[in-house]
C-alpha cells in the first residue's frame, strides 16, 4: 500500500527570512493525522535567506539528520563540533542527553535549501555527538546510495536506513523492500513514478506491505529513500 503526502497539502510557514514546508506535525502546525510514519518524526523542508539562520536552541533525545539541496548551512553545537554542510554531505547529530546548536546560511549573497530529518532513537539519553560524511559525486551510480543506519557511513541509534538516488530522465531503479519493513519515500528535487503513481518535487509516500519499489523519473530527479521498522 502506498499513501501519497501530496506536497501541497504540507504545513507551511514562511516569515522573512525563512520558507518552511513540513511533512508532518511541527511546532505550530499541527496536525493529528500527520505525526511522523514509524520512527521517522519530521521532514521540513527549508529555504533560509543568504546570511539568516537559527541561533542557538536546545534538542534532545533525536537522531537529526541534515541533507542539503543547493547552498551551504554552517552548524555550531555545544559539543564544540561544527562545520559546513554541503549538497551530498549528510550531517547527523545524536542529540541525546542534550545539546544546543546554531544553523546559519553560510552565504551572504545566495540562499540554502535544506531537508532536516528527524528520527526517533532507540533509547533515551544517548551522549550527544556529531559527524559529517561526504559523498564523492562519482559514486552516485544509477542506483539508491546507502546514507545512513547499519552498514552505512552515518551510524545512527534506530533500526532505520536512509538511501539517496539521483537519476536521470528515463531512468529506472527497483528497490527491494524486506518482509515486514515499511518505507517513506521523499522527492528531493524533479518528478518520478513510483510503482506507477507519480510523486513530484516535495510529495512523500507512505509504505507498507510493498517488497519491491519501482522508480522512474520523467525528469532529472533526487529521491530520499528511507527503510523503517
């Protein structure tokens, strides 16, 4: 079965200096038929104003996850850990016990467009950490690039997966999705088919009881895949 969240029935929030759509219940939006899906909480979509961001704030007990689409974000955290994050780096924080941290633009001129991802550990009061993985541009190879859970680069505290693919138009890949297991499937940028339903830029589907995922994209595309207990 698969559930379409059509893009354009997403929370919205757009001040001056950021543009905000979310996936699922967040902050002032609310919505009590989108909670998250599994142990996947949030999935806002962020547009931040070239030199704008947000200071300083507390997290706690979450695996956050940061996939940036064009730009760049600085991140600063109370672990003293900080960097900037690029398209096809993936930053993930163990908020665990505690942390504050910043999220700034890191340009003055152009603005950054961001995925941040929440999920749920598996356990409470975890020490915080953070870590930054690259992926070389020459290792996206027509197929979904394991990003992040066991076995990846990225470790994180939840019996989950997430996969990226970039494809090109007229492009196919299947995914095989195990017995028992459940799927969100994210469009990043362009628009595919998805088991012959087709998903643009922003739209989200919900999975279950599907063993196998077909892609098609109609146009140059990114798609976040991620694999949940």
């Amino acid at each position: 079965m698969i559930t379409i969240r059509p893009r354009d029935e997403r929370g919205h929030n757009k001040i001056g200096w950021l543009d905000s759509h979310f996936s699922f219940s967040f902050d002032q939006y609310y919505d009590p038929n989108h909670m998250g899906f599994r142990q996947l909480r949030v999935i806002n979509e962020d547009v931040i104003a070239p030199g704008q961001g947000f200071g300083m704030h507390p997290h706690r007990d979450m695996e956050i996850l940061t996939w940036v689409l064009e730009g760049a974000l600085e991140h600063r955290d109370s672990t003293g850990s900080r960097g900037v994050i690029r398209p096809g780096e993936l930053q993930h924080m163990t908020a665990g016990s505690g942390v504050t941290h910043s999220e700034f633009n890191a340009s003055a001129s152009k603005p950054v467009h961001l995925l941040q991802i929440w999920i749920l550990p598996d356990r409470r009061n975890l020490k915080p950490a953070y870590e930054q993985f690259t992926f070389p541009e020459d290792s996206w190879n027509g197929n979904f690039q394991l990003l992040a859970g066991e076995g990846a680069p990225v470790a994180i505290h939840q019996s989950a997966k997430l996969f990226a693919a970039r494809m090109k138009p007229g492009e196919e890949i299947t995914q095989p999705l195990e017995s028992g297991r459940y799927a969100w499937v994210q469009v990043a940028r362009g628009k595919v088919r998805l088991n012959g339903t087709e998903l643009l830029a922003g739209d989200g589907a919900a999975i279950s009881d599907e063993t196998e995922l077909k892609f098609q994209a109609k146009e140059p595309s990114e798609v976040l895949l991620f694999d949940l207990a």
